[in-house]
C-alpha cells in the first residue's frame, strides 16, 4: 500500500450487516456474478469484524483496523497510523500521521469522498455526523437509506456524479455505505411480507440485489486509473442463531465477516 496510495484511487465498499456465510453460499452457488469475477479465486476471505456494530466497526478500520484475517497472527495491515509498538505495521504498510485514515488519505492528496447508508451516515444529528464529517465531502439522502428498496442504486448514481465531476489528475478516496443488507431487508425478496420480516433469505436476497448493481460502481470508480479496492462487512447479524437476534452482541453470526481486496482495471467490466 506505501507505492499503491499516491498513483491509484481507492475505493472502500462496506457491505453493511453481510453475514459471511450468506455471502460464501452465495459466491460458491454462483449467485454472485458480479462480485465473484473480482475476489480473489472466486471466494470470499473469512475475517473478524473490529467492531460489532456500525459506528464501531468504522470507527476501527477508518483508524486502519480493517476486519482481521480469522487465523492466528500477528497480521501485516494495509493501512496503520504511525504509533510506536505496533506489530501489524509492515514494511508495506502505508502509514499516517493523522488521527484516521481519511485525513491521511487527504493529505497525501486524495480527495475523499463519503456516500453514507445507515443511520450512522445520515448527518441529521451530532452522532450521525461524526462519520461522514472524517471527509471533505459527504453525501446522504432518504434514498439512500436502510427503508428505501432502491437504496444501492441511489448510492451508484450519486458515486457516478462525484467521479464525473473530478478533474482528471485529482487522486480519489471514494467510501460507500451500502445499507441494503440492514434490516428491514424482506423488501428484497419476491413474495415476503413486512408482517413476516427478515431472515437469512431475505438477507441473502439483498445481497443478490447489490450485486446486480455493483459492477456500475466498479466502473465508476476505475474510469479514470486503476482503482485499489476494498469490498467487506462491518459486522454480520443473527436471525436466531442460537437464540440471538440482531447485532451489537459477541456472536459468531456478527463477528466473522467476509472481506475481499483487489485492483479494478480502467475499463473493465
């Protein structure tokens, strides 16, 4: 990441709320076309989450904890503040001086760039604008929130503009929020009903609808270089796993994440 940052644009893609296991199942099922031509063998990474909730888990990897290989490490990080012990900090590790990543990002010339989904992203109070404040530009709008089913699109469109509208030689770090994952998701899923809810099937659905889209973004981000990507959840949740529902607790179904890193290629698909 020390020679990546300064010559790419970046592109940080949180998955809000994705289970690994829906999202293996459905990478291995092959119901993930558009996703699956990018990671790595065609598989997800099997991670630790940094947090168990949204304003935790990217409060971490924003500081550079991005979700953690689930083996024994220590693990070589891509990005770390510079701090004095650190043994996740490589010799490839780019490293910064400022409190978080994104202003590091900023003042190694990038342009950072934040299209929020969550409440957390919402800037309609002091906690929802803590996040999106860390940019120089942040953008947020009912559309593309947790309630609306078209929320991903919203989101793709909104990130085409911002790409369009850069100057060509200006660096960009371009952070997406994608809330489709989130409850309520039944929405997704042809036949559910508000009355019955979520579930992993309707969570599973949600995932098919952003990969659906995805690949507008993918193109968006590396129509103008070559783009280093980052594409993984913040944290999963339980539908009933071993009597746990939701998020914000210590349980498998929230902690282990899927997490993929890749380069997009000007121009492809």
């Amino acid at each position: 990441m020390s020679r990546v940052v300064g010559h790419d644009d970046l592109l940080l893609v949180t998955l809000d709320t994705l289970r690994y296991d829906v999202a293996a199942e459905l990478a291995a099922a092959g119901r993930l076309p558009n996703l699956a031509r990018h990671l790595p063998g065609g598989r997800w990474e099997e991670r630790h989450a940094p947090g168990s909730f949204t304003y935790a888990s990217h409060q971490a990897m924003f500081a550079g904890f991005l979700p953690t290989p689930a083996a024994p490490g220590p693990h070589p990080r891509l990005f770390a503040a510079r701090f004095e012990g650190s043994e996740s900090t490589a010799d490839r590790t780019f490293v910064f001086d400022t409190p978080d990543l994104v202003s590091g990002l900023a003042d190694a010339g990038y342009r950072t760039v934040c299209i929020g989904g969550v409440g957390f992203f919402n800037k309609r109070g002091a906690l929802g604008s803590v996040l999106p404040g860390m940019f120089q530009e942040s953008h947020w709008e009912p559309e593309f929130g947790v309630a609306s089913p078209t929320s991903f699109e919203s989101q793709v469109a909104r990130a085409e503009r911002v790409v369009a509208e850069l100057p060509a030689g200006q660096r960009l770090f371009l952070f997406v929020n994608v809330p489709s994952l989130h409850q309520p998701n039944w929405f997704h899923l042809p036949g559910a009903t508000r009355e019955a809810g979520d579930s992993r099937q309707t969570h599973a659905a949600a995932l098919e609808y952003v990969d659906r889209h995805i690949g507008r973004l993918f193109a968006a981000a590396s129509s103008r270089r070559r783009c280093f990507t980052i594409v993984c959840s913040d944290h999963g949740t339980a539908y009933g796993d071993d009597g746990w529902t939701g998020h914000r607790l210590g349980h498998e179904s929230v902690w282990t994440v899927p997490y993929a890193h890749f380069f997009l290629e000007p121009g492809a698909p």
